[in-house]
C-alpha cells in the first residue's frame, strides 16, 4: 500500500509508466527502463513527493490507485515510444488528465537488440537511472546530485557496449 493511500495528504506528484510490450518498445530494445526510471524516480530520488502508480490497478478500477492519479497535482507518465500507451489508457478513465509524457526512448536515442535477453540487466539499469535523473532534473524542479546514478556499472557499460557514456 502506498504512504499516500491512507493518509490525508495527497501525493505531489503521481507517476507511471508503460509496461514496454508494444512492438515499437520491443524493436528498440526498452523492455524495463522505464518501469524502473518510475521506481527510482518514486522510491528513491524524490521519495518524499512522489509515488509510484500501478498502471493497471489505476486503469482497471477506480479505486486507491486511481485516486492517487486524480488527486495530484501533477502527473508524470513516463513511457517507452511514441504510442504513449500508459497517458492514453489513463486519459481513457480520467479524460481530463493531462499528463507530462517523457518519452524514455528520445533519452538514450539508441536502437538496442530486439530480445530483452542481449541486453545486459546492467544496461537497463543504467539507462534507468539516465531516465530518472532527467526526470527528477527536467520535470520536478531539481537536481538527482543528492543520489545520483549509484548502479554499479555507471560510467562503465555505456561506453563498453556501445552506449551512452554516464
């Protein structure tokens, strides 16, 4: 259960992400940085404003999650390519939702192996920390310095294979 959930102050700020299963997301090899940029993001850069939306219990019932949504005073949906899947299923029970939409892909702007199994897990982590910290820099008014990037190929893999440098 979020913090928010049970208590009387509502969350600053609401986010969510893709679940990276359209052909688009799979092509360019983004199968979970954006789902963990959201975790990071809700979990540990911005803890104290921020919480995590579960897509599917705020689209399927309105209930908890989706009171989490309606209530804040922003909403971030990050997601994985121009479909913008998570933003239209959410504007599709809460039509007057006007998320800010990060498009993950446009951040590390690299075509990746189609299968999720030739990318290193290490890779993904690094570019959801990349997801992240932009998030936290470009959307909610701040620098990630206080924890940045700590993965422990940070700086490494991105160069190594190919990537983005840290």
């Amino acid at each position: 259960m979020s913090r928010f959930s049970s208590s009387t102050r509502d969350p600053v700020i609401s986010a969510f992400s893709c679940a990276s299963s359209s052909s688009q997301s799979l092509r360019r090899g983004q199968s979970a940085g954006q789902q963990r940029a959201a975790n990071l993001v809700a979990h540990r850069l911005r803890a104290d404003s921020t919480v995590r939306i579960c897509l599917g219990g705020a689209f399927t019932k309105d209930t908890g999650q989706r009171n989490l949504v309606r209530r804040a005073e922003r909403v971030i949906a990050i997601e994985g390519c121009f479909i913008n899947c998570s933003s239209r299923m959410m504007q599709g029970v809460l039509p007057d939702l006007k998320p800010e939409i990060v498009r993950a892909d446009l951040i590390y702007n690299l075509d990746l192996p189609f299968g999720i199994d030739e990318v290193p897990d290490e890779m993904f982590t690094i570019y959801a920390h990349q997801i992240a910290e932009q998030v936290v820099r470009n959307y909610l008014s701040g620098s990630p310095a206080s924890n940045p990037c700590k993965s422990p190929g940070c700086g490494r893999w991105g160069t190594e294979l190919g990537g983005l440098s840290s």
